[in-house]
C-alpha cells in the first residue's frame, strides 16, 4: 500500500507540474499581445531568447516572469501537496518528489500536450523549478552561465554549459551536506541536462556554420 501511495504521489505531482509546463509562455503571450505565433519567427523556436530578439526587452521580461512562477509553481506544489500534506517519500526522501516534478515540467515545456507536442528548449522552466529545490547549486550554475555567455557570445553555448554544471554541483553540495539520495537526485538532474543539449543540436549545428546569433553587450 505504502508503494502503491507513493506512486500516486508521484503520479499526481508529475501531471501538475507537466500540464503547468504544457502552458507555453512565449506561445501564450505573443498570441495574446502580438496575434503571432512566435515559432513562425526569428529561429522558430517558442522560448525566451526568440522572444527577446523578435519583439524586444518588453515583451521577452513579460515570458520571463510567467516562466519563473510556473517552474517555481510546479515545484511548490509537488513539496506542499504531495511530500508535506501527503507525507509521499521515495528513497527515503522527499526530495525525489521535487525533482521528478521538475523534470516534468521541462517535459511539459518541451514537448507541450496544448501545441502539439511541439514547444521550446525547456532551459529557464528546468532552472527555476531546479532553483526552488536547490538554490546554492542555481546560483554556481548561473555563475557558469555568466562567464561562458561573456566569453563565448551565445547563449546556446552557456545553457548548455550551466545545464551540464547544474548535475556535478548537485552531486557535490547535496554529498557535502549530507543528504542521502544525491547521487539519484544528481541523476535526474543529469537526465535533464541531456535533454537541454540534445534540443540544442540545431543551435551547434549553426555555430558550426556562422550563422548562429550572438549576444551583444554594446548599446545601439
């Protein structure tokens, strides 16, 4: 009984957290402001930075903030709801919970069921549900975001480098602080990683040939 309790938890913080990532935020805001599907512009893909450089600052910080409450918003739950009130544990630990609805909100944001499974890479959605489980190891990644974006100019580039990052500190501080399934947590977080590099192929692929955008630091 106790498996079976378990597995609905999980079930249940999973579908909240996919069907929140399936709401699209640069779909469902340049719909409503624009009257446009943003995956017919700039580099075809429904995520952030086409946001930014097909309609501006404005807009892209409106997708920002409805990205960062629904990874956060996914998270909160699957704690309050299905580990807190619940009392669900796997592995000893209510931690897996967490992560497993992260990763099903990035599913959700990637492979969307409103828009035909078709959606953005799932880089912001993954790193604010990560943050609201794990803060110290966001803040080393976005370190690691910085410093490659700056060197490098792509944003491609550092997303996948701080996607990559984001499993060895979780590895590490949750190990350092003792906390008993890291190695599993780290793993989905890995899991998760690999998808965002995999969605990143095109953009290696652009790099390759010259014709991927860089970010630029000077005022026009």
């Amino acid at each position: 009984m106790d498996i079976l309790f378990s597995i609905l938890g999980l079930i249940i913080a999973g579908s909240f957290a996919y069907l929140l990532g399936s709401l699209n935020s640069a779909l469902v805001i340049c719909r409503i402001v624009k009257g446009q599907d943003i995956r017919k512009y700039g580099s075809n893909n429904a995520g952030l930075t086409n946001v930014l450089r097909t309609y501006g600052k404005g807009l892209a910080l409106t997708v920002l903030l409805c990205d960062l409450f629904k990874g956060i918003i996914a998270v909160t739950f699957a704690r309050i709801v299905v580990v807190n009130i619940m009392g669900v544990e796997i592995f000893g630990d209510g931690n897996f919970v967490m992560y497993f609805a992260a990763f099903c909100a990035m599913m959700g944001h990637i492979f969307p069921l409103y828009y035909g499974f078709k959606g953005g890479k799932g880089v912001l959605v993954a790193a604010t549900s990560l943050l609201a489980i794990d803060p110290l190891s966001f803040i080393c990644a976005i370190l690691v975001f910085v410093v490659v974006v700056y060197v490098t100019k792509y944003v491609s580039v550092a997303s996948i480098f701080a996607s990559l990052s984001f499993a060895v500190f979780t590895l590490l501080w949750q190990f350092l602080r003792g906390i008993d399934t890291f190695a599993i947590n780290a793993a989905v977080v890995h899991i998760m990683a690999t998808i965002i590099v995999w969605k990143h192929k095109p953009n290696m692929e652009r790099i390759d040939n010259g014709t991927e955008n860089k970010l630029s630091f000077k005022k026009k």
